[in-house]
C-alpha cells in the first residue's frame, strides 16, 4: 500500500465514522507486523481510526499468523456464509486485485457485495501505476477509477473514485540502488522466464518508469434498494 493511498482510504473511513460502521472487515489483512513494522503507516493512519480495533475490526487474511482474526478463503462457500453472518457494514479490500485473473475479480466483485450489509461500505483499491510485485501470482492488472468501476463495481452506488498519487517512481527507486539497474538489464535478454512478468516491465519501462507511483481508489455504498 501506498502511504497517499492510506491517507484517502483514512479519509473515506472519517466520513462515515458518525454511523459506526462496525464490523469493519479487512480482506487481505496480512499480518500485524506487515501493518505496523512494515508498513506502519497502514496501522496508523487507518486501524488507529477506531478506538477499540479488537472489537471493531476482523483482519481476514486466507494465512494464519499474528494479527489475523480470520482465516479462510471466501471462494468456499460455506467460509462465505459464516462471513456474511458477521454483515460487515464496512469492507476494506486493498491490492487484492492485481493478483487475480479475470474470472477471479468478477467473482471477488459479486462475493464482496453478497456478504457486505445492507448500505454498508466498501473501500477498494488497487495498484495503478507500480511495477509488479514480487508476489509469483501477480496477474498485472491496473486500471484507472473509471474502468475498475465499471468492469467490476457497476453494481453498487459510487460515492467517490480516486487516482493516489506519490511523488516517487521506479526510475527514483533505480537511482538510489545503481547495482539493481545492472540486474534489470540483464533481464531483459531473459524473456523466457516468466515471460508474463517480462512483457509487463517491457511495457512498465517504455511507458511508465518514470512515472510517480500511484494507486486505483473507489469508494462504494449497497444501497438497499427494496
């Protein structure tokens, strides 16, 4: 997660703060190390927005380990109805959906909506500008508020949409690290291995290294329409 990212997410979350939009489902939580040493601004910035976080807010990771509430995979259905019994009035899902393919998101899209509550939230982002994540099931998917909302979120009401943005790049990143440029060149006379990854840098290089960093925001409302 991007820290910009985190600030608009933490926004989004004071809007609706007054409703007590409790339980908060955060899906994809990782870990609480990764929240609070590695990327602490993620704990700051948004989980210290609740004053009784162990009450107020599942962390839901489909990986056991500290900080984890809870464990599972919401493709499985019967994992899923326990969820939706918890009718979450608020789900955070961050930088999921670059590792799914697109069957997958569409089907992320229609689960988030059937076990969030009636009128609940949902906060969503993705990676836009960024280069691939070390992760080995990386699908390489960016898209803009526009697209993201329409391919996927047309089905809840758009509140507000948001491009992140930093005021760092690859090529910033690149600079400071000189013995990294030497590998990066080295992989590009390798396209056989990992030949999805490679295309994608291929095309992150000639048109986006030099691009700040920036992150896909959208903020939704199920609104009942019955």
């Amino acid at each position: 997660m991007l820290v910009e990212e985190s600030i608009w997410i933490a926004e989004k979350i004071k809007e609706i703060l007054p409703e007590e939009p409790f339980p908060v489902l955060n899906i994809g939580s990782s870990t609480l190390v990764y929240r609070t040493k590695k990327q602490p601004f993620i704990q700051n910035n948004i989980f210290n927005l609740f004053l009784d976080e162990k009450k107020q807010v599942i962390h839901l990771d489909m990986k056991e380990d500290e900080g984890i509430d809870l464990v599972g995979d919401l493709s499985d259905e019967n994992f899923r109805n326990e969820v939706k019994k918890l009718k979450p009035k608020l789900i955070l899902c961050n930088n999921i959906l670059m590792y799914l393919n697109k069957n997958t998101r569409k089907e992320l899209s229609k689960i988030l909506f059937e076990i969030l509550a009636e009128n609940g939230y949902l906060i969503i982002t993705n990676s836009l500008v960024f280069p691939p994540s070390p992760d080995p099931v990386e699908a390489y998917y960016r898209a803009t508020p526009e697209k993201m909302y329409k391919s996927l979120f047309a089905n809840f009401y758009l509140i507000d949409q948001n491009i992140a943005k930093t005021e760092y790049s690859f090529y910033k990143f690149l600079q400071s690290k000189p013995k990294l440029i030497l590998i990066k060149l080295l992989r590009l006379f390798m396209p056989w291995y990992k030949s999805k990854e490679w295309w994608f840098m291929m095309k992150y290089y000639l048109s986006g290294i030099k691009k700040n960093y920036s992150a896909t925001c959208l903020f939704l409302k199920k609104e009942n329409n019955g």
